[in-house]
C-alpha cells in the first residue's frame, strides 16, 4: 500500500512539472510571436520614418528654392528702386526745364509783340528808315530767341516723355518683384509649416519611441543581472510553480486601466506600438501596494519610466511599478503582499504605469491580476 502511494506522489509530481514545462514552452512561443510581430511593426515604423525623411528632403529642397528666389527677387527690386529713384530726379531736371524755356517761350512771344507793334506803328508815321532797320534786327533776334527757346521746350518735352516711360516701366516691374517676392515669402511660410508637420512629428516620434526603446532594454539589461546573480537550480525548480499565480494577484490600486498590453495605436503616426505593461487611472495621491510577496531590487528614477519599483518575488517572477510620486520603501527592503510601496500625483500624475515579467518577457498584467467582479 506505501509502495502505490509513493508511485501515485511521483506519477502527480511528473503530471505537474510536465504541465509546468508546457506553460513555459507556450509562453515562449507566444514571447517568440510577439517578437516578430515587434519586427513587422519596426520594419513598417522605418518605411515609415524614411517616407517622412524623403517628404523632408524635397521640403527642404523646395524651401532652399524659394529661398534663392526671393533672395534674387530682392537683388533685382533693389536695382529697380535704383533705378527709379535716377529716372525721378532725371524727370524732374527736365520738367523744371520744360517750366524755364517754356516761361522764355512767352516771355519772347510777349517781346516780340510789343516790338512788332511799335514797328509797324513808327512804320505807320514815316519814321526815318534807319530807326526801322533796327527795329528790323531787333526783331529778328528776338524771333531767334524764341526759336531757340522753343527748340530746347520741344527737346525737353521729348526728355519728359521718355522718362515718363521709363518711370513706368519701373515702377510696373517693382509692382511686379513685390508681387513675387510676397508669393514667394507666402509659400516660404507653407512649406515651413509643412515642415514642422513632417520634421517635427517625425523627430518627436522618434525621440520617443527611441527613448522607451532605450528604457526599456536598460531594464531589461537590470533585471538580466538580477536572474543571473539568482539562477540557481533550486530557483529554477520555483520557476514551474510561478504560473499558479496567474488570475490571482490583487490589483497594485484601485482604478481603470486606459492603456492595453501589446499593440497600442500611436496617437501620431500611422502604426502600432507595443507596451510592455498596462496604465491605471485611479484617484489622486492613491496608494500603490505591492501584489506579492518579494524583494524591493530597485528603488528610483530610471529614465522615460520615471520613479520606478521593481520587486522580485522569487522564481524569475517580477512586478514593475512606474511613474510614481513618491517612493515608501529602499532597495534590498523585503515587503508583503498588498504593502503601500509608493504614492501617486495628481490630475494626469495620477496614472500608474505596471509590468509583470517573467523569465526577462513581459507578460500580460491582466492575465496575472485578479479578474474584476
């Protein structure tokens, strides 16, 4: 009767670790599925940013375009002024001409007359011949001085008319530079625009998503070291019975999660992004307690995840608690189940960022935690 208690006892504990081994050799399967699925959604994410890089390029290009334009645009409406300024003073030289022999012009019509008109009238009386031969000369010469003094008018008004001409053409092409460099400036400020849509998301997105990435291989490189200073065969033997906590743990805190585990649309971009955990909007300054028992391994900021908590509960099993307010415990510190660890903020700073890893892979915290009634 002992010897078939014994071999039942051996028959179950082979049942369990066999089992426990399927669990393990399915989680991997599905850590391995997940890690294509990441590659797919890198291999997209850089098709994408190089779309975006090549969108830059010809911006940046058009924009060093617009750029020569307007720059020689201006070359040009500085000449022109240039130009138009001479061709204004040329004008008025020779409106202010045209004013003097035109003045002259009447003054010797007016001359002229009133000597005329005495000739004719010492003509009429018999006046003695020479008198009249004079009289005869002086009006010739003043009627050569009205003939150059209409000469020079007619020049001068020639004068006026050509840069009456040439004022207008200049001042149509100014016209015409200040419209192109007003349209030129216009499609500067789009494409600048344009630029900050397609430059600045882009760099943003990537800084960000760069930045997790960075964060999150840094806690991977942590928790590596943790599992190689405590991989022990006895340790490892724990590892087969860590899956009897899934659906059991307590929740860190009270709230609603806003933010799934996985493949998460990019608020951006156009593609998915992976999170390694979940978010839990909860209440202000609510309490953050640990979901087993364990060992307080790091206690601080670490980078994009902020105050940061990472418990190991033995058998390569370990619960992240991110974003924090404010930290109650120190590293090397041993807690208990649903102990206050931390504290949260406010408004926004009240969201609590939560991971559960097992063997270094992320696992679904919702497979873990307590399902909600």
């Amino acid at each position: 009767m002992f010897k078939i208690k014994i071999i039942v006892v051996l028959l179950l504990v082979f049942y369990l670790v066999n089992v426990s081994f399927t669990d393990v050799k399915y989680d991997l399967n599905n850590r391995k599925q997940e890690l294509n699925q990441l590659y797919t959604n890198l291999s997209n994410k850089k098709a994408e940013k190089d779309k975006l890089l090549k969108e830059e390029k010809k911006v940046r290009s058009d924009l060093n375009k617009i750029f020569n334009f307007i720059k020689k645009n201006e070359k040009e409406l500085s000449y022109i002024k240039i130009k138009l300024v001479k061709t204004e003073k040329e004008l008025k030289i020779a409106s202010d001409k045209y004013c003097v022999y035109n003045f002259k012009k009447q003054e010797c019509t007016q001359k002229f007359n009133n000597q005329y008109y005495d000739y004719v009238r010492r003509k009429m009386i018999s006046c003695c011949p020479s008198e009249l031969k004079i009289r005869q000369i002086s009006l010739k010469e003043c009627f050569d001085e009205y003939s150059i003094a209409d000469n020079k008018h007619v020049l001068v008004k020639s004068d006026i008319d050509k840069y009456t001409k040439v004022k207008s053409k200049y001042e149509k092409l100014k016209k015409q530079q200040q419209t192109l460099i007003y349209r030129n400036k216009q499609l500067q400020n789009d494409k600048q625009n344009l630029l900050k849509t397609t430059a600045g998301k882009r760099v943003k997105a990537e800084q960000d998503i760069q930045e997790l990435k960075n964060s999150e291989n840094a806690l991977k490189s942590l928790i590596d070291k943790l599992i190689k200073a405590s991989k022990d065969e006895k340790q490892y033997l724990k590892v087969l019975s860590t899956n009897t906590r899934k659906n059991n743990l307590p929740w860190p805190v009270e709230g609603q999660f806003i933010l799934n585990f996985g493949k998460n649309k990019h608020p951006t971009l156009n593609t998915n992004v992976i999170s390694n955990g979940i978010k839990i909007k909860t209440t202000n300054n609510s309490q953050i307690k640990t979901v087993e028992d364990g060992v307080v391994v790091f206690a601080g900021d670490f980078r994009k995840y902020g105050q940061m908590i990472v418990i190991d509960h033995k058998g390569l099993f370990y619960s992240i608690y991110c974003q924090l307010d404010k930290i109650l415990v120190k590293e090397n510190q041993k807690v208990i189940k649903q102990q206050n660890i931390a504290t949260l903020g406010n408004g926004k700073k009240s969201v609590l960022y939560f991971e559960i890893r097992q063997y270094n892979v992320p696992e679904n915290p919702l497979l873990w935690l307590k399902e909600k009634k």
